[in-house]
C-alpha cells in the first residue's frame, strides 16, 4: 500500500517536471491557433511567398474565407501582402514576417510541450 502511494507521487512529481504550467493552455497563440490561419501561416512557413490562389486551393477555401483570415494575420503583423498587377489581371501575394515566423515557432514548441507531457501521463 505504501509503494502504491509512493509510486502515485513520484507520478505526479514527473508529470509536473515535464508537463507545461497549468496557466501555459492559456499562453497558446489563438490568433495562429485557428486552423485555417495555421495552415495560412504554416504554408508561408513552407515557402518563400505564396499568392493568393495558390493558398486558397492549397487550404480549399473561399475567398472570403481566407481574406479574413489573411487580414487577422496581417494586423498582427505575422504576414506581409503585397498587390500589384499580372497585366489587367490584380495579383495578391503574401510572405511571412519575421514576426510571424517566430510566432509559429513558440506555437510549434508550446503544442510539442503539451504533446510530451500527455504522452508521458
């Protein structure tokens, strides 16, 4: 019986040693946390810039969809969109900032953190 309880509070000692702090669920980045602005940004992450369309069929989306979402991403800084024209035809393209780059980071080591210490329980 004895073992038994030590065993449960060495658990606990271990999982509080590698799990994130409770308050840590409540620091998780919500404006890259949304799906479709992970998929914005990790598809930027990817690549050099990305136009319009191409991130439109590569998330399958709408337009409007992904214009609000860009336009969230924008205000905060983590993406840049420049506009210019094709010809007659307008061209949209948009390209991680520095900025947004190590937001994903800190996103990216804070979901692995919560990864390991539920692997762990």
């Amino acid at each position: 019986m004895r073992k038994e309880a030590d065993r449960r509070r060495d658990d606990e000692r271990e999982r509080a040693a590698t799990s994130p702090p409770a308050s840590h669920a409540s620091e998780l980045d919500r404006l890259i946390h949304e799906r479709l602005r992970l998929g914005i940004v990790s598809a930027l992450a990817a690549n050099e810039s990305l136009s319009f369309r191409d991130l439109k069929r590569l998330l399958r989306t709408s337009d409007g969809n992904l214009s609000v979402h860009a336009r969230k991403l924008e205000e905060a800084q983590y993406i840049v969109c420049t506009k210019s024209f094709e010809g007659r035809l307008p061209r949209t393209e948009y390209r991680l900032t520095a900025a947004g780059r190590r937001a994903l980071e800190r996103y990216l080591e804070h979901m692995e953190a919560l990864i390991r210490a539920t692997r762990l329980s």
